[in-house]
C-alpha cells in the first residue's frame, strides 16, 4: 500500500527550505556576475525576442538576483518562481535551443525545481508560512 504525504509535516517543509535556500543560493551565483554587468555597464548580454541586450539583461537579473533573494526567504514564493520560469524557458528554448542537450540540461533542473516550488509553494520555514498562519479570521 502507497504511503501518502503529509504536506503539513515536519519534513516536508524542511525539504522544501532546503530546495529553497539551495536552489536560491545556487542561481545567485549565475545572477550576482550580471548585476555587476550591468551595474558596470559592460553589456555582453544576447538580445532575446526583439529585446535589446540592456532590456533581456535586466529581466535576467531581476529574476536571478532578485526572484532568487525572494525564494532564499520564502516571500511570495509562487510569483517569484514566475519570471525564474521563464529565464529558464528562455535559456533551454533560446539561448541554448540549438544545442546538445548537455548545454540545456542545467537549466531544466533549475526549471523542475522551479515548477516543484511553483506547485507546493515555500511551506512552513519561511515568511510566506508565517504570514499564512496569522490570517485574520472573518
């Protein structure tokens, strides 16, 4: 007989901080040499989808640095997980569509554990879990 899951328990929502925080702290290290790109204004940035380089810059960084700060603190979890998604779309359908799947293979890991966080949210350790639990009964 299949055990279910529990997905108020203790352990769940630790594994879901540790993906969390792991996952968060990981895409940091992609997102922090581009925020000194950009801050430095040395754009060596491909254009996607019609955008100018600054512009697909940008939305990268705003999804890898801060997306990823919003994951490492368990805020708004599910929207930040949004533009992660799409990063991760973009770089496995784009950037490296014309790849071998070696080059594609990191960002779909990035990618399932983007849409596993999308699906179950932060859980308990995180400020969207302490939020949650003082909801104003009506």
């Amino acid at each position: 007989m299949m055990d279910t899951i529990d997905f108020k328990s203790r352990a769940v929502n630790f594994t879901l901080l540790v993906l969390r925080v792991g996952i968060g702290l990981l895409m940091l290290g992609h997102g922090i040499p581009k925020l000194e790109m950009l801050i430095i204004g040395d754009i060596q940035f491909p254009s996607v989808m019609g955008m100018s380089p600054t512009i697909s810059l940008l939305l990268a960084v705003f999804a890898e640095v801060v997306c990823s700060i919003l994951l490492l603190i368990g805020l708004l979890t599910r929207f930040a997980t949004i533009p992660l998604i799409v990063t991760m779309l973009t770089a496995v359908l784009v950037i490296h569509g014309n790849d071998p799947f070696v080059k594609q293979e990191l960002g779909i890991l990035y990618l399932i554990v983007y849409l596993t966080l999308f699906m179950l949210g932060s859980g308990k350790f995180s400020f969207d879990g302490l939020f949650n639990s003082y909801k104003l009964v009506s």
